[in-house]
C-alpha cells in the first residue's frame, strides 16, 4: 500500500514558465492571455452549455485530429450546437494558436465552443442569440515524470456513471459536474482520481480518463457504455488487436479489478498513466509490462502518424 499522501492528478504537468504569457485564440483574434475574455453571460460560464476536446501537438501535427473532429462534431450535432467553422477552419486555427506561441511539440490544447452569449440569465437555448463562442488554450505541457513511477491512486465513489438518457458519458460537455463530484469524494477518500462504476455496479471509467485492467496477459476495459468515447481508449484497443494481444471488452467488477495484475488509465494528456492502487489495495507488483508494453506502442503509433506527411 502506498503510504505517500502527496496529492497529483492525471493531468499534472511539470512547470514551465511561458504559459505566463501563452496567447490564446477567442472568436478569431489571437490574444495574451490576461487579455482572452469572454462574456459573463456566456452560454458556457453561465450553464456548461458548450463542448469541448482536449488535442495534442506532436512534432508540429495535432495527433488524431480526424477522430477527435468526428467526437465533436457529432457531440455538436447532438446539442444542435452549430460549429459555424469547418473541420479545416478549425485545424487552421488550431495551427495559428500554435504557431503564435513557438510550439510544434510537447503541447495540449483545449478546444472550448460555446453557445454563445445569452440575451438573458436563463437557460433557454434560444436566448443563446448570438455565437457560438470559439477559444482555444494551448499551453506547454509535459506530462509529470512521477505519474509514471508513482502511478496513480484511485478511489471508488458513490457517484455513478449515469444512463444514456440521463446526460450521454459520449458528451465531452463544458459541464463535468458528475466527474466533479466523482473526483471530490475520491479527495476526500484521500486518492487522485476516483474510479467510477455504472448503474450495475461493473467498473466503467475514471473521473477523467478511461479505465483498463490487465489479467493473466489480457487486456480489459468496460463495454465502452457509460464511459466517455475516449480517442486514446480506442487507439489502445486497435494496437491490441494489431499485435495480438488479447483485448475483451466486457462487463466486470471490483473484484477482477482488485485482483488485476496492473491496471492503467488512457487520455490525450498522459498518454497510459499506471495505476498504482485501488482503494488502498496495490495493484500487481509495480512491474507493469503490458502497459509499458502498450505505452511504446502508442508512443511508435504517435510518431508513425505525425512525421507522415
Ligand atoms: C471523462 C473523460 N474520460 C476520458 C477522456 C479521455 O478521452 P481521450 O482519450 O479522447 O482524451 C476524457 C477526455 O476528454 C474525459 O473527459
């Protein structure tokens, strides 16, 4: 059992100084960022009425870019959120925040699109007049040495994934408040990120990334419902399937979670963060060949994908 109590997150990054003066892109105009604003009666502020994506730059290309334009198209479409830009006006300025800043690699992005500004404080979507609001964050980011030596701790919580019909977990949506409380009561379990079941009691997901265990050399995640439809978790699965290594997709409980020989959680920021316990309980022996295994595998698939032309 882990006795260092130090808090870390999946998404700790170590430190760099230029994200002081990073610019960052609101509605077209590229700005410092004590100058990017948006209204108080923002759709997004005022109701977490927005979508949003989390994109890596790797070697000048954002990794994945097509799959991580399909989510949230489709997540748009959903809401009736009209984009008003296309997938290649999006890439385009995704590039000039980049390029205003120097960076080609080791950088996240935030890709936030809003309603837009509300006529009035309610929540009626038509009062959404005019929008939608665009901005986009990059910022320098490496992904913390220690999340993988240390691995991650996860708590299990009383907050569940909810059902389809409920809020879609497939809705990367500004609003992330069953994620939220997920993550407080995993704090107070004295964890960093809370490991979230369904409504059936089977292991589903992360508060903020996807969830896999690894048992007897096979790989396993939930059956993909109640979970976010994660660019990473997919890329995992196919490299597994690629290189024959066993994947199941399936229902399953704490108890083959417990008993797992590693367990690891996938996202765009981290890549594959080992996870170190469950509940106080140490995951396998701290060894973690399979996903150190799939880390280089994702890692060649990364590089394969954007040094291509
Ligand atoms: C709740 C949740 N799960 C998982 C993920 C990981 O998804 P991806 O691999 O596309 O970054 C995210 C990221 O947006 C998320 O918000």
């Amino acid at each position: 059992m882990s006795t260092d109590k130090s808090t870390q997150t999946t998404h700790d990054a170590e430190e760099d100084a230029r994200n002081r003066d990073i610019k960052i892109y609101v509605n077209g105009d590229i700005v410092h960022r004590d100058d990017a604003k948006v209204s108080v009666y923002d759709s997004g502020f005022m109701l977490g009425d927005g979508m949003w994506e989390g994109l890596r730059l790797y070697n000048g290309k954002w990794a994945f870019f097509d799959e991580h334009m399909d989510r949230f198209f489709n997540s748009c479409k959903t809401v009736s959120l009209d984009v008003g830009m296309t997938k290649d006006e999006i890439l385009d300025a995704l590039n000039r925040t980049a390029a205003a800043n120097g960076m080609t690699d080791n950088a996240h992005c935030r890709m936030m699109l809003t309603r837009g500004i509300k006529d009035k404080p309610f929540q009626h979507p038509g009062l959404s007049r005019s929008g939608p609001t665009m901005v986009i964050i990059v910022e320098h980011s490496k992904p913390a040495d220690s999340l993988m030596s240390k691995g991650i701790r996860l708590a299990t919580v009383p907050q569940v994934r909810g059902l389809p019909m409920s809020q879609d977990a497939k809705l990367n949506s500004h609003s992330k408040l069953n994620c939220i409380i997920a993550c407080l009561q995993a704090e107070a379990a004295g964890a960093d990120e809370a490991l979230m079941l369904d409504p059936h009691g089977f292991v589903n997901t992360t508060n903020a990334c996807n969830f896999f265990i690894v048992r007897r050399g096979e790989v396993w995640s939930s059956t993909g419902d109640y979970c976010m439809n994660g660019v990473t978790r997919q890329k995992v699965i196919d490299l597994c399937r690629d290189n024959g290594i066993p994947i199941r997709e399936k229902n399953y409980s704490l108890y083959e979670a417990y008993g797992a020989d590693e367990a690891f959680l996938t996202g765009t920021f981290g890549a594959q963060t080992p996870v170190a316990s469950i509940d106080e309980k140490s995951i396998g022996d701290g060894e973690r060949p399979m996903t150190k295994r799939i880390r280089q595998l994702y890692k060649d698939l990364i590089d394969r994908t954007t040094r291509s032309a």
